[in-house]
C-alpha cells in the first residue's frame, strides 16, 4: 500500500513529463506514449510537511490503488502512533517529521538524475517561534544531508512569509514567518523562525549553534494548544 501510495502521488505525473508517456492503470508500465509531453519539464519543486501512514487492509481510494491513508485525523486504520507528542501540529491534525524530507529527495535524485530540486514549500503550523525556528533548521539539515550525498538540491522556500487563509482550516493555523495582528492593525511582527531563517539566509550557512539550538531528531519546544486526540493518532 506505502509503495502503491507513493508512486501515485509522488511519480505518476513526473513520469509522464519526463518521460513522455502515461500509465493509465497505474501498474507501474506505461500505457501510452505521447512524445509531445517529454522534456517539458527542468527542474521539479517538492512540498513536504508531514508523514502519516497509509494501509492495505481497506480501500477508501479504490483498486487499482487500493488503500486507506491516513487523512488529518480521520483514522480508518491508517493511523500510527507518533513516536515523540511535541512532532504533533495539533491545528493541522498531522505530524510534522524534518528527517522524512531526505529519503523522499534521495528517492527523486534516483529516479529524475538530470532534474535538479527545489523545496517549494515546508513549514508548520504553531504560535511558537522556537518551534518554527526548530522546523526550518531540521528541515535545512535534511536538505543538507541529502546535498551531501549528491542530490542536486538548488533552493528552499518556507511557507509562509505572513500567517495566511489556510484553505478549510481559514485564519487559525499560523505558517507565517511574520505573525499578523487579525484582531484589526494587520501588524506583522517577526517570529523566532523568521530571525533565524534571515540569519541562516544572511551567513548562508546553518551555525553549529543553531543546530545544536534548535536542529537534530530530538524533542521540539511544545506547541502552545491542546493536542487532540487525532493529532496523537497520526
């Protein structure tokens, strides 16, 4: 089911661009050939946020996928438990995991060698600016690793610069760099995640002190709202 899940969300698409071509069954062979797709594509942007589980044991996305995911809370026996309760994003439902960003670009580098990556989008929800900060540099130092070991990673961009309007959640999770004022100013004032990241951006490097700050797998500062039972379930 993981691997069914996989190649629909993450490769399907890609394929057919790079490749020219379409699998129509989603069996992992291509169906169809349509040259006039291939290699209008020159570098691929990834957006990573959270990891949740995924089963074969019932088929909310019917066969040929076949398989239940996890979904922002509703738990039909996809859901894992989170091994550490501060990775919960208790207004998101999810779990927020820095070091599942660098399988997934070890993976693209494998499978796309001549497409450079960017992260087009990483971030979390919380009303704490250590916790942002920890997300940044966690998620920088996936990247990092997977720089090192050859994965041709051009850019990274964190979402977002202010709190925004989050699709059906609306104004209450705050992804924004900068914290706005709804009550009637619009003040935007700078969190921890956005000092951090314009001295990261300014030094162009992640400091010794930072990761040991704010970096690594550990435990993160916890978030400031009650975590409910889904969240706990992801």
């Amino acid at each position: 089911a993981r691997d069914r899940l996989v190649y629909l969300f993450h490769y399907v698409f890609v394929d057919s661009i790079v490749n020219g071509t379409f699998d129509a069954n989603l069996d992992g062979v291509p169906d169809e050939q349509h040259p006039e797709w291939k290699g209008r594509i020159d570098w691929l942007g990834l957006q990573y946020y959270f990891r949740a589980g995924v089963t074969g044991g019932s088929t909310v996305i019917p066969a040929p996928v076949s398989l239940t995911p996890c979904t922002n809370g509703i738990d039909l026996g996809a859901c894992l438990q989170t091994p550490q309760p501060t990775f919960c994003v208790p207004h998101m439902g999810y779990e927020f995991w820095a070091d599942g960003l660098r399988p997934i670009l070890l993976a693209y580098s494998a499978r796309y060698p001549n497409l450079p990556l960017v992260v087009t989008e990483s971030g979390i929800a919380t009303d704490v600016g250590k916790r942002r900060a920890e997300a940044i540099v966690r998620i920088l130092e996936a990247i990092a690793q997977a720089r090192d070991a050859g994965v041709d990673v051009r850019g990274y961009y964190h979402w977002s610069l202010t709190d925004n309007f989050e699709w059906a959640e609306g104004f209450v999770p705050r992804f924004g760099l900068f914290h706005v004022d709804y009550s009637g100013s619009y003040d935007r004032t700078p969190t921890e995640g956005a000092d951090v990241l314009g001295a990261i951006a300014h030094a162009r490097t992640v400091t010794s002190d930072q990761r040991t700050t704010y970096g690594g797998n550990g435990p993160m500062t916890p978030d400031n709202v009650t975590t409910d039972v889904f969240c706990s379930k992801q």
